[in-house]
C-alpha cells in the first residue's frame, strides 16, 4: 500500500466509470479492443468470467484466453511469478471470488478490512506525467477479482475507497515492477 493512500471512506464506486489498470511494457495493447481499451466491462478479467460460466474450468480453452496470454506476457517480461500453474491459481481465485459473491455477496466486514481501492487519475498519468491518449476515468488499484465479478453479475455499483498516488511525478517504478525487462514507459 506504499503507492498509493486512501482519501475516501467507503463509497459505492459506478462500475461503468471503472478502467483496469494500465502498465506499461506489462499490459499488452494489442490483447485489447481499441477503443477505451481499459474499460473493466471490456477486460479479460470479464471475458475470462463470462468464458468460465459459459464453458467451465476447461483449461485448455483459459489458456487460449486473453488473460492467460497477458500473464504469459508477464511471465516473458521477467515477472517470474507467472508461471503456468500461477496463472491457473489465479484463474481459480477469481472463478471463487465471483461464486462467493454470487452466493453471498458482498461482504461489509472483508471491504471494511481489504477494500476496493479506486485512483480518481490512472497511475501512469499521475506517477509518470504520461498522456497515453486512451486511459480514461478511473483506474482500479486492487481488488479487480471483485470489481469483475460485480460487473458479470450485472451490479451498478461497488463498495470501494478512492486513493491516491504517494509519489506523483517522481518517475519511479515500484518494487513489482523493477524485475520487467526494458522499463521504459
């Protein structure tokens, strides 16, 4: 949470006013639709959901999936944490956050404790002083497994704070993302 500060008590936050977030050198624009790209109702968390109610944990189809080519990008960028069986860890923790909310919704007592974190500015804008010309509006900072899943089960809105870029303009990557190969942005 060093990145970034919370500003804002719990608020339902308007899915459709919510990006995914953006990296450069880790998320792969040519995965994505051209317009407004980052939109969670476009992204591959979304897609990954709708691909797994659809067709089940059939992994040889997920990996054909958007999703698991973006982690594989990460992986061949030197984030070494996405391994194969990562990706299909992970895979399985949205499909159970997503059965857990449809089952239970949402839980006050894990949002008071580990919420949604919401920036009113993408982070490359506000860190890096970078105009990409395509991020608009605001950007999840975590909890992206709950905002995707709110948005397959047709929900309006989702409890999250708004926070804030510790460090805006200081150009400097955080820890995550010093192990990528060729850090430009």
């Amino acid at each position: 949470m060093e990145e970034v500060k919370i500003i804002s008590d719990i608020v339902d936050i308007p899915l459709d006013k919510l990006h995914h977030r953006y990296v450069a050198r880790v998320t792969p624009l040519e995965l994505y639709e051209a317009v407004d790209p980052m939109h969670v109702f476009k992204s591959h968390h979304v897609s990954l959901l709708k691909t797994i109610i659809k067709h089940g944990l059939d992994k040889k189809r997920l990996m054909k999936t958007p999703y698991w080519k973006e982690r594989q990008h990460r992986y061949n960028i030197g984030m070494t944490r996405w391994t194969n069986k990562k990706i299909w860890e992970h895979i399985n923790d949205r499909w159970q956050t997503y059965r857990s909310l449809k089952k239970h919704g949402y839980d006050k007592k894990l949002g008071d404790r580990k919420p949604v974190l919401v920036l009113k500015k993408p982070f490359w804008e506000t860190r890096f002083n970078w105009d990409s010309g395509f991020l608009n509006g605001y950007e999840v900072w975590d909890g992206m497994g709950r905002v995707s899943s709110a948005v397959v089960l047709g929900w309006k809105t989702i409890p999250g704070r708004f926070c804030e870029d510790m460090k805006p303009g200081a150009c400097e990557f955080d820890k995550g993302l010093n192990k990528i190969k060729n850090r430009k942005v």
